[in-house]
C-alpha cells in the first residue's frame, strides 16, 4: 500500500488504545498519541504505592520506533473522510492515584509520584481512603497489610464495599477489612473535602453530610473518575457530548455526526462497567467497525456484535492486600482468595508485555479477550434467563455508504483514549 495507505489515529496509549493499535496495524498507518511516553496498567496503581518493584513492573515505555507520538489532543473536526487533530505539547496535572490524562510525562516522572507517595504513606499515622469502589478498597487492605499499626479508615457513600459486584464479593471485601483492623464507614457521603483537591494526597479534615468529621495525616481520594475529554470537549458539538463529559456515540460506536470517528472505552456513551476488560473489548468492536467500512460493508452494534444482543455483564477483580482477592467473571461466577490474585498478577505481567510490543504475548491476550468473549456471552445468557427484566433491544446498525475513508480517527479516552480523523 505504501504512500498510500490510511492512516488511523487513535488518542490514549491504555488499554482500548492498544487494543485498536494492535487490531488495525497493518491495515492502516497507525499513530497512537498519548501525553506519556510508556503505558501505565492503572488497575494496579494502589499496589505501586507500596511497591516499587510493583512499580516498576506496571510502567512500560511504550516500544521504541512504533507507533506512539507525545501529546496532546486539544482538537478534533472531521468532514467525514478526513480529519484532523490538534496536538498541544503539555497541560495540566490530575492525580497520583490515576496518572493525569492529559499531562506530559516521562517513565521516570511517573516512578518519583509514586516513590514520593509510598514515603508518604510511611510517615503517616492515620490514612483515609473515601471510596467503596475496587480502587478505594485495594488501596485501604494494602496500607493496612503493609503497615498494620497505622489507623487505615475507608469511607464509602454506598450501603456496602463494591456495591456494584456480587454480595458475594461485597461479603469477602467487608470481612477481609473486619479481620485485618481497617475501620469501615458506609453509608457516609463527603459534603466538604476541607480543601483536598484532585491532586496528591495529603492530610485534610473532612466532613460527612451526616455532621460527622474525619481526620487524616493522609487522605486519599478513590471517588468521581470521569471521562478525560476535557483537553478537547470544546471542538465537539453538544450532541457530541454526553453525560458526565463522555463522548456520545451511536450504536455502532460512531461519534455522533462523524462517520469516521469512534468513540471507545471509558470516555463513550455505552452504558456499560467501565473496566479494562470492556475497555479493550469495546475497542476490538471500533476496530472491527473501521475496517468494515474500508470494505465497504456496514458497521456493527455494540455490544450486540460480540456478545449476541445481551448487554455484557460485569467482570473485574478486587485486590485484598497483597495475596488474596476476589474476581467475578457476570452474576454468578464469583472467586475469592489467593487464586484470583495470583491471576491479577499473571495479568499484569502478560499485558505489559503486550504494551511493550510483544507480538507473541500480544497474541495469547488476543486469544484470551476471544475466550473471556464466549465467557461473558453465557453469563449474559444465565442473566437473561433468569431475570424477569428483559434483555435490552438491539438498535439497528448505522447505515453507510461506501466512501473514501483517507483518514479515521478513535476517541478513547479516561486512561486517554480518543479516535479521531487525523491529518499529518
């Protein structure tokens, strides 16, 4: 194909992004743009807090001579078959807990965060984590392993921990903190953060819309994830926008109003758990879609054109400390113990090769994302079964012509993704 092959830009480094990467290389002319210069396997973030072999392990640099380019997006438009994107060399910080997705950094940088974090954390006496979610509670069990002596207190607004899981994993996480001394408030929604931002930790007092204040020499703050569009929201359109900041994609994952531009992972419209596994699933559908419409064939429905018109239940994994965890794989299909975190470290270990380039571990995850396919498609069907609500109707596929696509561009984007038609 030469000079003339198309290109494809794909806007976040994380798990959709490297999904379509790997889907679309050889097809198209791939450029994969994300602010950092290595890839970051963000669910194992509160382990690196209080590992720095951890750390090192989870912060790959994206290969040398492929596809990544620095930056970031603070632009997009499209005519349909072409488009472009306007790239901006820095910007803003985020967090330490989830790395800022729009802030330029190096490997290096990223290590010092977390270094810097893990000091903090051993000089603290009392540490607060608010947030019932995965995030929130791994962080909480593995302060408290690590430093049992320290006043670990985690905050929740939700009746239970993982209120989105099974009870069954709900049951695990609660009585995992009882035995090991983490102190657990549910129930208890935060009205005033006493000046803690978005940024590192950092001791505050806050307080609950029950009158009731809480105290940390660190605070850490597990609640509120949105999309990251904010660098480029002000280029789309108010249809093109959707709740919370997410971009709103039709059916078959089209950005509203642009044929050639696809909508991914966290920072979609889809109404589904916003996960890693889903994420790099959903960007294997958007792939999908681009090269049927270089085929000239009509682009597909998700979640419809992998799992069978069901909507894909729930699957994720809680770490409990450094040894024990709990994974749930749809409604009833729940693990718990020392299996599933040595599966959580297993995953770790091959999806950093796949981020680093491997093509062989790159396709034994292929093989894998097939097999956990089939999985969720039969815990879906268990669902529909047996649940009196009916499964959710299948919308009709967006219907294309045939037409010159010259450039196309994804718009992941919470890790950072984003599609977008893109023009060197």
């Amino acid at each position: 194909m030469g000079d003339t092959q198309k290109t494809v830009l794909i806007v976040g480094g994380g798990f959709a992004g490297i999904a379509a990467a790997n889907e679309l290389s050889g097809a198209f002319n791939v450029i994969l743009v994300d602010p950092k210069t290595f890839f970051e396997y963000v669910p194992n973030t509160p382990h690196t807090f209080l590992s720095l072999a951890s750390a090192s392990r989870t912060l790959v640099d994206y290969p040398a001579g492929g596809v990544h380019k620095q930056g970031v997006v603070v632009g997009l438009t499209s005519d349909g078959t072409q488009g472009k994107a306007t790239l901006q060399a820095s910007s803003s910080y985020a967090s330490t807990v989830k790395p800022g997705p729009t802030r330029v950094q190096a490997r290096e940088s990223r290590l010092r965060e977390l270094y810097d974090t893990s000091l903090k954390i051993e000089a603290a006496s009392s540490v607060l984590v608010v947030g019932g979610g995965s995030v929130g509670v791994e962080l909480a069990s593995l302060v408290k392993e690590a430093h049992p002596s320290k006043r670990v207190t985690l905050v929740c607004s939700g009746a239970t921990l993982l209120d989105r899981m099974a009870p069954q994993a709900q049951r695990f996480a609660e009585q995992w903190m009882r035995q090991h001394g983490v102190e657990v408030l549910t129930g208890e929604r935060i009205s005033d953060w006493g000046g803690l931002g978005d940024g590192p930790p950092a001791a505050a007092t806050l307080t609950t819309a029950s009158g009731r204040r809480l105290e940390g020499d660190l605070v850490f703050k597990c609640v509120g994830a949105r999309p990251a569009t904010a660098a480029f929201a002000a280029s789309l359109t108010a249809d093109q926008l959707g709740p919370a900041g997410s971009i709103a994609v039709e059916p078959t994952l089209q950005v509203v109003g642009w044929r050639n531009v696809f909508a991914a992972g966290d920072c979609s419209s889809v109404d589904e758990e916003k996960t890693a596994a889903l994420a790099g699933l959903s960007a294997l559908a958007a792939a999908a879609n681009i090269l049927a419409l270089e085929a000239g064939s009509e682009p597909q429905a998700y979640p419809e054109s992998l799992f069978g018109g069901l909507r894909p239940p729930l699957v994720g994994g809680t770490s409990l400390g450094a040894h024990s965890a709990v994974m749930q794989l749809g409604p009833s299909s729940v693990q718990t113990g020392s299996g599933p975190a040595l599966m959580k470290k297993v995953l770790v270990w091959l999806y950093s090769r796949v981020a680093g380039g491997s093509r062989v571990w790159g396709l034994v995850y292929r093989q894998m994302q097939r097999a956990m396919v089939l999985l969720l498609t039969r815990e879906a069907r268990k669902l529909a079964a047996t649940t009196a609500a009916a499964a959710p109707a299948v919308l009709p596929a967006t219907a294309t012509k045939r037409a010159s696509v010259a450039c196309i561009a994804i718009c992941f984007s919470s890790s950072g993704w984003v599609y977008k038609p893109y023009q060197p």
